[in-house]
C-alpha cells in the first residue's frame, strides 16, 4: 500500500471494534468490510485497483460505495479512528472541499491558499537534516528588498477565501529572526487582517530582542522547532555549543512574558523524532513540564514529527513499540493533568496512539506520477528577491537544482500573473528521482491525492461516488 502500511486484517478489524465500538461493522458484507479497512488504512488506494482486487464489476464496486457512505458508523472509522485518520482530518477533507484543490486538478488559476514568507538571511544551526546551501545568504540589501515584496504581497491579496487571513506563514528556508524586518513584517500583515504565524528555531528570540521588537506579540502564533533535550543532544545536531541552554531559556522567558501581557498567542514546538531516539520523547514532555512550570503559561501545542528527508532510513519496528509505550504514558500524564499541552502526531505516528503496531515508514509519492505544473493553488514559497517556489523544500538560496522550481519573480508582474502564466501556460516540470527531496509530507500526500482522483475518474468512478462523504469536490 503506498503509505507505507502492512497489517494483519483481523487483528487490524478487532483493534477497530475495540476502539471505536463499532459492532455494526460485523454486520457489513466481506468485501465491503475489506473495502473500509482499505480506506482506513490507505487513503490513497485507487478504485480500479479495489475492484481488481475483490473481482468486482463497477457497477457492483459503486453499489458498496452507496451503501458505505450512508454508514455513518462507517465514515466515522474511517476518517476519525483509522491508521490514516490525519491523512483525511489534516489534509485530505480540508482540501476537497477548497476551491484551491479543484483548481489544482483541473489545472486552472487560483490564487495560492498558502504563501510562505521566507525572510531569513542565513542560519547559526548547520543541523545534517537540513535542505540548506550552508555557504548561501542573503545580503542585508536583499533583506530590505524583501520587506517590499512581503509588503507587496499582503497588499495585493485578492483576499479571496473566508479563510485568506491565515494565507501567510513565516519560515525557512533560512533562520528567519536573522532578518531585522520580520518584526515589521509581522505588524504590517497584522494591520491588513491577517493572522500571522511564525516557524523559528528559537535561537535569537532572546528578551532583549523580544523587548526591543514588540510587534511579535501582533503573531497569531509562534513555533519554535527544538533539537535536541540537553546540551550534548543540542550541539550533535546543531552543531552549536551552548545553544540547547540559549533555546530553553529564550522560551521560558517569553512565555513569563506573554503570562504578564495575558497573551492570547498560541505558542508551540516542533519535534522531529530521529531512528534510535525514541527515548528521548519522553525527556523532551519532562522538559515541556518543567518550561510550563517555570515560566508559568503553559506551552500550547506539540507538534511531533518522524523524519522526512530522503536519506532517511526511517523508525525501526523497535522504535514504534517503544513509541507505543511512550505515546501510552503521554496519555496517562494527560489524563492525570500533568500535561496540558496538546499533540499533534502527524500522518506517520498517528497509528501508534492506538497501538497499531505492525505499520511500517510512511512511503513517499513515486515522482512519475508528480504534477506537471506542480500545484502553486495550494502553496507557495516567495523569498527576500521576490522568487516564487512551488513545493515546500526548495525556497532555499542556492540549493542546487532548486531554481528549477522557480515560476516566476515578483517585479514588473505580481504574483497573481506569475501564477496564471505558469498555469496557463506551456513550461513544465520534467522529474527524477532526485526531486522527491524537494517535496515534504503535505506535498507528497496533494500529489498522491491529485492522482487517485484523476485515476478515478479516468475510471469511471467519481470522487462524488467514492466511500468517505465528508470529502467532497
């Protein structure tokens, strides 16, 4: 199955009734059963290879589609309780029901649902996982070049959507708080309306800049990612000596800060879990304990993560079964109110929070069946010089081979035409191999969406015909 799982399909089902008490799917017929296993479990699973599968007619395939979409016990497993239940709440749901994704899939203009702002000069972490050009900066010239451009885009916004206050995010690329400008950045795309986000590594968020820069306290919400849980951790990753304790305290001291302003901000961490370091979740959650007790506000969100880039080799089986046990006792210190901070466990380690065991790495998009135009509707990256990026890993200065990916730069055209011409007109994206490390988690689940519907279709069935009801086009 393409994301990755394998599964005993008994004790997959028994795991289901014990959790979500469905005794109503024993009533379904065999294959119509299979069929919601499928769903749960691969999203992605197109119709025509369902109905080679069981031997079934399309005509036969869609009378168990109808019947299964008026289950509600049915749609309730699948998208909620099953293995790939962030897969359908996070990505897919929410976009089949966007006019951004139809646009995607019928190739026709839409203004991008989501920009990144890459504001960033250079970074102080050389982290192994990164994608960056170590030796590649921006210039303080550029930097001031691209406060126009950010400034020009939040101008220009057709503000389009109900949800076109939460169009920009700031991130990188590059260390963004490298960049002086962000702080007005922020206040500036907060004045037109807009619910600004911010990704940092938390380096330089120190209390003399958060002093000197109040305007931060204008962010909807703010995400420090941490790497590390001590300072040996820390230095092997970042290789920075020094900074595991510079992080921590940054952190504490701007949430006693935003306790004194009664802050309403959403403050969160991000975390990427790598091969062989399980254990050290649960020594991050104690730090997230101690943060929350000391500073006395509490850090709001979690965001734990496996990691994605391709020379990866991914959590080892043990690595499950001891995150298995870790994510059980998370949930104790949870239901005990030692833990207030919220998870989010993402598309790979969803399925360990209800012990699903046997399911291996999430596997990633084959790039034969990558979108030609990719799918700037959805996102795009624009960095300091006005270069507007499709796909989340390749907005970064002087990475080789990631200018392929450049559509257009914001000047004598705005970034409406840069989009049209690219969709509307002849260029294309030509993929190897090697362009799977440009694209992250959400890219690779859009495309793998993207070409399910259209195989559908291409087969007869329509999306509108298919089992889960909530997503709809």
């Amino acid at each position: 199955m393409r994301v990755g799982y394998s599964f005993d399909r008994d004790r997959l089902l028994g795991r289901f009734d014990e959790t979500v008490k469905l005794t109503g799917l024993d009533e379904l017929e065999t294959t119509a059963r299979n069929i919601v296993i499928d769903f749960a479990v691969d999203p992605f699973i197109k119709q025509e290879d369902i109905a080679k599968k069981y031997n079934l007619s399309k005509e036969g395939l869609l009378s168990i589609n109808q019947k299964l979409r008026d289950n509600q016990h049915v749609q309730k497993l699948v998208t909620e309780y099953g293995p790939a239940s962030a897969y359908w709440l996070n990505t897919i749901i929410p976009l089949t029901n966007s006019h951004h994704f139809q646009a995607a899939l019928s190739n026709k203009h839409a203004y991008p649902n989501r920009i990144g702002l890459h504001p960033g000069m250079s970074c102080m972490f050389y982290c192994h996982f990164c994608p960056r050009n170590y030796y590649a900066n921006y210039t303080r010239s550029q930097a001031d070049h691209g406060l126009s451009i950010f400034k020009r885009l939040i101008d220009e916004d057709p503000r389009d959507t109900h949800d076109w206050p939460d169009r920009f995010r700031i991130s990188g690329g590059h260390e963004p708080l490298t960049n002086p400008h962000v702080p007005d950045i922020i206040s500036y795309a907060t004045s037109k309306g807009f619910r600004m986000q911010l990704y940092t590594n938390g380096h330089n968020l120190t209390k003399t800049w958060v002093k000197k820069n109040p305007s931060i306290w204008d962010l909807h919400a703010l995400r420090v990612s941490m790497y590390g849980v001590d300072d040996a951790s820390y230095e092997a990753t970042t290789k920075k000596a020094g900074s595991f304790d510079i992080v921590k305290q940054n952190i504490i001291d701007f949430l006693s800060e935003a306790r004194a302003r009664g802050s309403a901000m959403k403050f969160g961490i991000n975390w990427i879990i790598l091969p062989g370091q399980t254990k050290d979740v649960i020594k991050l959650i104690n730090l997230i304990k101690e943060i929350n007790l000391t500073s006395r506000r509490n850090v709001d969100f979690l965001t734990l993560r496996e990691d994605y880039s391709p020379e990866q080799a991914g959590l080892t089986r043990e690595d499950r079964l001891d995150l298995i046990e870790i994510f059980d006792w998370i949930k104790v210190e949870q239901k005990a109110g030692n833990l207030s901070t919220k998870i989010d466990y993402g598309y790979a380690l969803t399925p360990l929070l209800t012990g699903y065991t046997d399911f291996g790495n999430i596997m990633r998009t084959p790039y034969h069946i990558m979108d030609p135009k990719g799918f700037p509707q959805l996102s795009l990256q624009v960095d300091n010089l006005g270069d507007a990026y499709v796909y989340h890993g390749t907005a970064y200065l002087g990475k080789t081979g990631a200018d392929k990916y450049i559509i257009g730069r914001i000047g004598d055209k705005d970034l409406e035409q840069i989009v049209r011409d690219h969709i509307e007109g002849n260029n294309h994206f030509i993929y190897d191999k090697n362009d799977l490390e440009y694209i992250d988690s959400f890219d690779n689940a859009a495309t793998l969406l993207l070409d399910q519907i259209r195989s559908d279709r291409a087969y007869g069935i329509d999306w509108s015909q298919r089992l889960v009801k909530s997503a709809t086009i």
